[in-house]
C-alpha cells in the first residue's frame, strides 16, 4: 500500500479519529486477519456473524498495527470510526487507485468460468512488463477486491482484478472500488443460476463490466459466445473479438491438442500470425490465452513475442486443473477448487483428451447455486460424461445423485458402456479409488467447495498406494 497519514485515511473512509495523532503514518499492508498485521499496518475490524474483529484489536496492535479501522471505540487504541468497516475498505481502496492514476492501469476479468485461471496466466505475462499486482485465488468479492487493489504501491504498473457476482450490481460496485481500462469477458454460463434466476440476468451482471469502461479503453470479448459478442453494444471502449470464430480479431486456427489435453495453435491476429504451444491442460485454455492474448496485445507486445509468452504461462491458483501423475503410473487432474456445469464440461473434455487410450474416471461433486435447474444441471454432466465415453464415474454424495442418474440412464439407453457408482462421502470416494484404480489410468476430481478436494489430496502421491500399484513398480 502507498504511505497514508491517518488523516488521509480519514478523508478517504469518511471516518473520525480517535486516540491517535493525524500525522501517523499506515506504511504497512491493510489487514483483516490480526495473525496477518505487522508493523506499521492498519487492521479493519470486520464484523461477521459468528466473529467481531473488534475482539483482535489487542492481538493486531501487539503485531505492530499502528490503528484500526472500526465501528467503535475501545480504551486506549488508536482508532478511524467509521459506520461500516467493509464499505470504508472499499473507500480507500479507491481512494489509492485514485492516488495511483494514471501510472496504474486496472485490467478486470470475469465469466461464469475460467475467471481465476485466466487472471492468473494475465498477471504473469504483465508480471514481465512491470510490477503487477493480482489476487491469490479466488479473492472476486466486495472483500478481497477492494483488500488486493491495497497492495497496490508506486511501483505497481498494473492492477489485475478478478470480478465475481451473486446478483446485479455487484460488478459495477467493483469496478467503482478500481476502475478498469481494460476488461475481459470470458462466457455466460448457468454458474450462480439459482441466485440471478436466468442467463439473460447473469448476462446483463457480466456485462457491468464492459459498461464501466472509458471511451479510451479496451473491451476484450469472446466472440464464440453470443450472449459475450453481445456486450459490445453496451460499452464506450473499443472492442477485440477473441476466439475461433472467423469474426474474431485476435484468433485461433488449427487447434491440436497433445497428449497430455495441452493445446496448440496459430494465434492469428491483424499484424500477423505465429505458432502457441500451451502448457496448461484443457481445449478450454485456448479461449482464456487468447483473451490475454488481445490484452497483451494492447500493451504493445508484438504477435511472435506474445506467442512466445502465451507458451510459457502456467495455471498458479491451487486446485485449478493441476495435472500431475503418481508413480503408479496414474494421472489425476485436480479441479477440485470449484464446479459449475460449463467448468465440469470443459474438465470433463480435458479429460478424455488427457486420457485418450487410458481408463478415465471422473469423480464428481455437487454443484452448487443452479436454483430451479439444480436437478436438469447434474442430470446433463452424467449425460455428458456418457456421451464423452468416459470409463468410470464416481459421483460423490446425495445432492449430485443426479449425476449417476443421467450417466445411468444412458447406459440403460445402451449409448454408454461405463460404470457409474453413487457414494456417500469423500471416505467413501477414496475407499472405491483405492479398490478399483489400476496404473495408467487418468482421474479427474470436480465439485464445487463441498470437500471434494480431500479426494484429490489423497491421490496425490505421498498417499497411500491403490490396489494394484505393485504392477506399475514390478
């Protein structure tokens, strides 16, 4: 974060002093987890349903906070009083980007998937024109958005924000927290159906974005999807159609994929063309590179250094299509971080491609938030893993029985020649791998945040070997 004397911070929250002098100085990070404060911070007492942050006001000023910003005094601690520590969060991040114009330039990246991967493969290539700050993870909210634009500093070149939504409105909030010069659209999905109600909804939340762009700015669009294509008629900026669609500006043509799911291309563009080779895993990831792509683009990289730079970016936010193999010979994807349908497609895709003439198993969690299309949803990802030819699935717990049921109910149509078993638990997950895995098959594990990781984390090779495994060491 830029130095802030606590009157600036003051100004900038709408909040008022109390037990510390207008001259101190925050020169630490701005935290809202007191094991994170060090010295020189500021700690925002954040106030949840089950913890009061003012409880760690002791604890954080022990770490070296030099105040707090919070909704109430307490003895002796220097304090910024404010009437709601979240929204005042938010007040000062946009008042250090504001500090930061026009050295800073804010790129913003959503989608209904492929949101977090592609803000990480983004952060890298700008990583190599200048100090980019981007979150960890998955920080897309009205919480770790306005807590990553604070790490920002006089030397931050670029702002590469991640931009998540559970209703109308919340995007343009974000970008009203960090305004955006460049923003990228990745897809309209059924993701978060149940909170928004229809696609079209969660079109015109996605669309927020383009919306907040300056006439000067860069609207990156997918041009494969329609409802994407779309926004281009609700933006001031100019616009870059990427994909594989002829009517895409910034292009790919003759995709390959190798055999470990990992794509390669001719990235065509209207200065020229040159080969990309990918090391990340999934015909998905060539929409996502191509959408850093037209970024990099803009930032005047020319077409064979951009290629040159697509092929060595890799995926760094954790459980996000992380290939790895055991020295049994077997090779997990780990996807487990997250699940909605148009993400269990594309992982199911990579899948098969991985696995092409290997056993394939995909073990599948719940999805999450499809409101009235929860049943429909699942239903279709075990249609598609039939449909797909996927070996084995393992469909894990009662809310994703439905899964088992589309795959069942295309092996009873006799389409599919696969097995497919519905289990209780993780435990029950694991103890099926453990009988039924044999060396050389490819796993895929999928869910969304209900655990399914633990699944993943046993695979991984420090585990306890599978049934058979003494084959692949004989």
């Amino acid at each position: 974060m830029i130095g802030l004397t606590m009157a600036e911070v003051a100004a900038a929250t709408g909040g008022t002093l109390t037990g510390v002098a207008p001259e101190v100085r925050v020169t630490g990070s701005v935290e809202h987890d007191s094991r994170r404060v060090g010295p020189g911070g500021l700690f925002v007492a954040l106030v949840g349903e089950r913890v009061d942050g003012h409880d760690f006001v002791p604890a954080a000023l022990a770490s070296g906070a030099v105040a707090v910003l919070g909704t109430r005094p307490l003895d002796g601690a220097p304090m910024v009083l404010v009437d709601d520590p979240l929204a005042a969060l938010a007040a000062l991040a946009r008042a250090v980007c504001d500090r930061l114009t026009p050295d800073l330039r804010v790129i913003g990246v959503t989608g209904s998937s492929g949101k977090t991967t592609t803000k990480d493969l983004l952060a890298q290539l700008t990583t190599a024109l200048g100090a980019t700050v981007a979150p960890a993870g998955s920080l897309n909210n009205e919480l770790g958005h306005p807590y990553t634009v604070l790490r920002a500093d006089p030397d931050t070149r670029f702002l590469v924000l991640e931009k998540a939504a559970r209703g109308l409105g919340h995007i343009a909030y974000l970008c009203r927290v960090a305004p955006p010069q460049i923003g990228v659209v990745l897809n309209v999905g059924v993701a978060h159906l149940g909170e928004f109600g229809s696609v079209e909804a969660i079109a015109q939340a996605k669309g927020e974005l383009v919306e907040a762009l300056p006439a000067d700015g860069l609207a990156v669009l997918n041009a494969d999807d329609p409802a994407v294509a779309a926004m281009a008629a609700r933006t001031a900026a100019r616009v870059v159609l990427v994909g594989e669609s002829a009517a895409a500006e910034v292009r790919a043509a003759d995709v390959t994929l190798d055999d470990r799911g990992r794509p390669g291309y001719t990235l065509v563009t209207p200065e020229g063309s040159a080969p990309v080779r990918l090391q990340v895993t999934g015909a998905h990831q060539v929409g996502n590179t191509l959408a850093v792509a037209a970024v990099g683009r803009e930032l005047g990289l020319p077409v064979t250094e951009l290629a040159a730079a697509l092929g060595t970016l890799r995926v760094t936010s954790a459980r996000r299509m992380d290939v790895f193999d055991r020295p049994d010979g077997i090779t997990v994807i780990d996807d487990s971080y997250n699940a909605n349908p148009a993400s269990t497609e594309a992982a199911l895709r990579a899948l098969v491609s991985l696995g092409s003439g290997r056993r394939t198993v995909a073990v599948l969690g719940y999805l999450a938030e499809l409101g009235e299309h929860e049943r429909s949803g699942h239903e279709q990802v075990g249609a598609l893993a039939a449909e797909l030819g996927v070996d084995a699935l393992v469909v894990v717990g009662d809310e994703a029985a439905p899964i088992h049921a589309g795959a069942d109910l295309a092996r009873a149509r006799r389409v599919w020649g696969g097995e497919s078993v519905l289990v209780s638990d993780q435990d029950a997950a694991v103890a099926w791998l453990r009988d039924h895995l044999d060396p050389g098959d490819v796993v895929l594990v999928k869910g969304s945040r209900y655990r399914t990781w633990e699944v993943a984390d046993w695979l991984r090779p420090a585990a306890a070997p599978v049934a058979g495994a003494e084959v692949a060491r004989g």
